[in-house]
C-alpha cells in the first residue's frame, strides 16, 4: 500500500509541476463541477418541461449564438497575440466596441423584421422571449472578451469559478421556475441569467489589472487595422462553425417541429459532456501555450502529437461508457417522455467522438496565421453537414437514419482535419529549421 502511494504521490508531483498539466487541471477542474451540476439535474428538468420546451430553448439559443459568435468581429482571438498587455487591452476594447454595435443592429432587426423572422422559422412560441435575443447576445460577446483577457493572464482559477456561478444561476432559475410550470420561459430566463452571471467575475479581474487605463482611441485604431483578418476571414468561418451545430436545429425545426429538436438538443447535451469537461478547457490552454511556442519559434509537432493522442485514449473511453448508457438506462434515468432518446444518442455517436478530439486543436491554424486555408476547411465541413440533411430530408429518410448518415459522413470530414492540421505543423517545423 505504501508503495502504490508513494507512486500517486510522484505522479501528482509530476503533473503539478508541468504548467501546461497544471492549468488544464484547473481549468477543468472548474468545468466539471459546472457542468456537473445540468448534469445532475436533468432527470428532474426533464419532469419539468417537455421535449417542445428544450426544443424552443434550443431555437432561441441557436438565434443568439449565431449572432453572438460575430458579436465582436472574433477580435476576442487576437487578446492572446500581443507582446505587451496595454495592447491587448485595446484589442479587447476593439470588440467591445464591435459587440455594442452588432447587438444593437440586431434589436433593431428583431424590432422591424420580427413576425417574419418568427413565421420563417415556425417559432412563434418566441414571439415574447425574441426580444431578450440581442441583449443575450450581448452577454456572449462580452463573455468571449473577458474570458480571453482572463486566459491571457493566466487567472485560470477565475475562470473556473465563473464557469461555476454560471451554472448555479442557471440550474436555480430553471428548477424554480419549472416547479412553479412556466413552460418554456423558465429555461430561457435560465439561460439568460446565466451569461448575466458569469462576466460578473471576469470582468472584476480586468478592473483590477488597471489595464483599463491604458485604453487610448489611438491605439485602438491601430490595433483594429493590424488584426483586421479576423473579422474579414474569421469571423465568416467563426459564423459558419456556429451555423452548422445551430443552423442545424434551425433548419430540423422547420423539417420535423420542436419535439425532434427537444430530443436533438438533450442527445447533444448528453454527448457534449466529455467536450464541456475536457474538450472546451484544452482548448483555451492549448491556445495560451500554442501561441507561447510560437513566439518563442519552437517546434509545435510534437506538442500537438502528445495532444492527439491523450485525446484519443480518454474520447474511446468516455464514449464507450454512453454507448453502453444509451441502451434502456438513459431511457429510464430522463423519464417516460423522453423514451427513445437512447437511439438518438447513438446515431450521433460518430460525429460527436470525433468532433470532441478536432475541437480543442481547431485553433492552432489561427496561430500559423492559415485562416483562409481554415475557412476554406470549415466550408467543406458544412457542405457535407447540411447536404446530407437537406437530402434525407428530400428522400423523406427517418430523422434517425439521416443522422447516422451525417454521424458516418462528419467523421471521415474530422479525420481528415486532423491530419491536415498535422501536416500544417509538420511544415512549420521544417521552416524553422530551414532558419
């Protein structure tokens, strides 16, 4: 027994004293306890509100996060890129400025264009609820600044701790509101409360930088000119990313109605666990320390290939444990409404496996500056995606057999990114050397 101590013990040691190790643990620690917590919940939440309410849930957050993902030109990605932090700051203050006037621009849309829009989408049950849409948006934004200017300074402890307030929030409201059966409104005041919530804390840390300071009109014209390849490239591969996991339900709502989505969102929300507890915290620190390495010009292979393969080992197995959970148990655990959910989960299996391993090393194109060549990828992917939909729709496939097909096609599509992104790294190693 002592033996096997003294072993965990200088594993621990060994972990801690990696930084990179270290933040990720963090950073995930954090988001396993926010995520724990819907988790724990949903087998109640799913007495509460019916497959129709997730179903309008998930419209109106498809709405918002695909306006939100250009809410600030995606000049939050370029918080990370500047030697000095005065800099960085303005880069932040750039898309700031940016969310203002896209949040803004979307009211007034909602404002003048908001019965067609609704009767386009058959979601008229957001009639009430479409004008809480541009301040959520809002909120999104402002999130993905702070949230980056939080990863630039390593403060990974805080932005664990708001990824826990914001679940918090979301968790009480949705389960107040559901006893007291208010339909839909309780998970979308949920969901708004909880973006509300979590730039709370991000952004008290900004405060106490004094960095706000150093925010100068000057500076911000310049460093809005210098990145301007993010809004012009970015922003457009940012929107389509965003339209294929939410144009998605977007366009199911008008094929199959709220019911099929319902069943969609929760499967999504189930398979999505791995990603919210490792996938999405890899990605802000494979980020951080990507563009650590290559300001410093060291070699990025062999970072990327350790990567790979952790996520590899730790995806076959989390998702042999749903696959297993999917038969009957889950069935049980969410409640006689929800029966059948087990095959929707696994017709999306494929898809979500390997999105899961793509996600967190999406970003290291963007470091080597191949944005059009991302873009370019990205549109390929959407291609496949909405084809393969639009035509099960046309041959009137069952919903489920459409989605093994896309599951089938999406994982050939991931497979091939992860080779194209280590082919990339391979010949950005080879220049260095050539230097």
């Amino acid at each position: 027994m002592s033996k096997i101590k003294n072993i965990l013990i200088s594993l621990k040691e060994k972990v801690l004293k990696n930084e990179f190790n270290k933040n990720v643990l963090i950073l995930s620690g954090g988001t396993i306890i926010a995520q724990a917590l819907p988790v724990l919940i949903s087998p109640i939440l799913t007495r509460l509100y019916s497959p129709s309410d997730f179903g309008v849930l998930a419209l109106f957050i498809s709405i918002t996060s695909i306006v939100g993902v250009i809410a600030n030109g995606r000049y939050e990605l370029a918080i990370m890129l500047p030697e000095k932090d005065e800099d960085a700051i303005n880069v932040a203050a750039v898309g700031f400025l940016f969310n203002i006037a896209i949040s803004l621009l979307f009211l007034i849309f909602i404002i003048i264009f908001k019965k067609p829009f609704l009767k386009l989408l058959k979601a008229e049950s957001l009639s009430f609820w479409i004008y809480f849409a541009p301040l959520t948006v809002f909120f999104i934004g402002l999130f993905h600044i702070l949230n980056y200017a939080n990863n630039r300074f390593k403060l990974y402890k805080d932005i664990s701790k708001s990824n826990i307030l914001k679940s918090i929030a979301s968790s009480l409201v949705q389960l107040t509101l559901g006893f007291l059966k208010t339909g839909t409104s309780g998970l979308i005041l949920g969901q708004i409360s909880a973006q509300a919530v979590a730039n709370t804390k991000l952004f008290s840390n900004i405060k106490k930088t004094g960095l706000m300071n150093e925010i100068k009109k000057e500076k911000i014209k310049i460093l809005y000119k210098k990145y301007i390849n993010f809004p012009k490239i970015n922003l457009f591969r940012a929107l389509l990313d965003n339209i294929q996991s939410n144009g998605i339900i977007i366009l199911l709502t008008t094929f199959y109605g709220s019911n099929v989505i319902g069943f969609y969102f929760l499967s999504l929300r189930i398979l999505g666990i791995p990603s919210q507890f490792i996938s999405n915290s890899l990605y802000q620190v494979i980020y951080q320390k990507a563009a650590e390495i290559y300001n410093k010009k060291q070699k990025m292979l062999e970072f990327y290939k350790k990567i790979i393969l952790s996520l590899g080992v730790s995806s076959t197995v989390i998702f042999f444990i749903i696959l297993v959970l999917s038969f009957n148990i889950l069935d049980f655990i969410f409640g006689k409404n929800w029966h059948g959910i087990g095959l929707y989960i696994r017709s999306l299996l494929g898809w979500i496996f390997f999105q899961f391993i793509v996600s967190p090393i999406s970003s290291l194109p963007l470091i080597l500056n191949k944005q059009k060549e991302l873009f370019l990828v990205s549109i390929i992917g959407k291609i496949i995606l909405f084809t393969t939909l639009i035509i099960g729709y046309i041959l009137k496939l069952n919903i489920i057999n459409i989605f093994y097909l896309i599951s089938l096609f999406m994982s050939i599509y991931f497979i091939f990114c992860i080779y194209w992104i280590g082919y990339l790294l391979k010949k950005y190693n080879d220049d260095i050397l050539e230097d």
